[in-house]
C-alpha cells in the first residue's frame, strides 16, 4: 500500500484457524481494525467504521456456533448497510445463503487465496477499482457478469411479453404466434424431457475442455423448471449444484437473478437455516414461452 493511505477499515470474524487475514487485507488495499471469534460478533459489529466493511471466514466453524453467529452478522449488516465478504466451505452453503444471500454481500464458496483478495478489494474500494490489476480484472469480470445476466433477463421478459413494473401480470397478454405453449410445447409440462436436455448438455463437458460451455443461468432455470413440474423444492446448494459451475460462480448468478426478478427465494419453514428457491412468474412464463417458440419453430431446446 503507498505511503500515505491508510486504507478502508476492515473488521473479521474469524475462527482459531483462520490465517493469514492481516496480509489478505493488507493486499487487497485495506488495513484491519478489529478480530474476533464467532463469540464475539456483536461488540465487533458495533467496533466497523461506517465507511468500513466485514469479513467474515466462516471456514471450518462448527454448525452450532455458524447458525448463531451468522443470524447475528445478516442482522447487524442489515441495520448498519456493511459491506460484506464472507468465506466458507461448501457443506455451509445452505445457512450462509439462508441468511445473507440479498445483502450487500460477497458470498465466497471455499476461496482461494487471490479470490479473497479480490472480493475484498471490490467490495472495499468500488470508486477506484482500477488501481491494481488484481481489482481491474474482477472488476472487468463483475462488468460481463452483470451485461449476460441482463441480456438473459430482457429476452426472458421479451418472450413473456412483460417489462420490469409488470413481471407477473401476463395472463391476459397477447401473443405473438399462434396457439400457445399449452398446444405447441408438449416439452414446458414433461419434467423428464427436460431433463433430459440437462443431461445432454452435461454429455458436453465428456468430449470438451472443462469450462468451455458454461451457462449457469440457464442451466439453474432448466433445472428450476423441472423441478417445479416434478414438485420439488430446491434448496440453495441444490441449484449450485445444478448450475455446473464453482458454487462461488453460482451464488453470484444467484444474487444477480434474483435482483433482476427471475427468481424468489422462499424460506424453508422446517429449518430456518436454510431457503428454496424457485423462478419468478416473469421467468416462469419466459420459459414456457420460449419452448413454445422453439417448438412451432421446429427446433430443439438447447
């Protein structure tokens, strides 16, 4: 860091085995003000400057001391407006997005080293992201991801015929073809052909470099959809799952979709610590639309 600048506050909690936190932060431009163990998150919470954020590295923390611990941050953040980096490992997904997911929050699925840097430098320093080229490039990442997303979610609203204040009131819209996906698209009510699609787009990745036909927004809908079909409910860690993606990757999907009105999160009233999630009524009859068209179109859902 230049002489000079002090950098953004950043306060951690952390268990006894984290490491390290002192030089991640350090690196990403910011300096740490205050650390404490899962038993010490209120009086923390109270020590972040506003203009500061939180880290969280929940890694390794048992389910007791997580459930507790984290109803805390997401309430603390909620009544302060923090920023929020949090890392944890994969079998946390469920009660770390039950939570938190919808804050102001960068949720870190089993992080390497360099992608605790980089969150906390976004999240950390967003009026100056292009003073390193670590921040430049996640900056230039997080920029795609918000342009796909968005493309995705206008042809969506395109197929449903709706716009941003009129999402779910399509019952009455006119479409632009004939019939409609109740005659034309037999596959919108059959889960298992839907499934089947997902399989085959899965078959890819046997013949193909890994990673080369990435598409978790719409893999995570196809999965959604088929599962709304078969009456299931699909948890957090489900969807990552289904996404084919890093479980970082796809909780950033996640967050964007929900914020664009695709998908809804539904708490799960048997287990507070975790939540479903389930497309909108704009996404769902984007969907049925869209295999609609296909099908008068003679063509294959891809």
């Amino acid at each position: 860091m230049p002489a000079g600048q002090a950098g953004f506050a950043v306060a951690a909690v952390a268990g006894a085995a984290a490491v390290d936190l002192d030089e991640v932060v350090a690196l990403a431009g910011g300096r740490l003000v205050a650390r404490k163990g899962w038993d010490g998150v209120d009086p923390l919470v109270d020590r972040v400057p506003a203009d500061g954020m939180l880290l969280v590295d929940a890694r390794g923390v048992g389910a007791g001391p997580l459930a507790t611990g984290i109803d805390r941050i997401g309430a603390a953040v909620e009544a302060r407006g923090l920023a929020l980096v949090v890392a944890f490992d994969r079998a946390a997904i469920d009660p770390i997005a039950a939570a938190l997911l919808g804050y102001d929050a960068a949720l870190l699925c089993e992080p390497t080293r360099e992608e605790m840097i980089a969150a906390l430098a976004v999240a950390g320093q967003r009026p100056a992201l292009a003073r390193g080229a670590t921040r430049e490039s996640e900056a230039e990442r997080l920029r795609r991801l918000n342009e796909e997303v968005a493309r995705i979610a206008a042809v969506l609203a395109k197929l449903a015929g709706t716009g941003p204040d009129d999402a779910d009131a399509v019952g009455d819209r006119r479409r632009d073809y004939a019939g409609g996906p109740d005659t034309a698209d037999p596959i919108s009510h059959d889960p298992q052909a839907i499934r089947r699609v997902i399989r085959a787009r899965r078959m890819r990745d046997s013949f193909f470099p890994a990673g080369l036909f990435e598409d978790p927004a719409w893999d995570m809908l196809l999965d959604l959809h088929a599962a709304e079909l078969e009456g299931l409910k699909v948890s957090v860690s489900s969807l990552c799952i289904a996404a084919a993606v890093a479980p970082t990757t796809a909780l950033r999907w996640i967050t964007r979709m929900t914020d664009l009105g695709l998908l809804q999160r539904k708490p799960d009233p048997a287990d507070r610590r975790r939540a479903f999630l389930a497309m909108s009524g704009q996404a769902r009859t984007g969907m049925r639309n869209y295999f609609a068209a296909v099908a008068r179109a003679g063509l294959p859902v891809a």
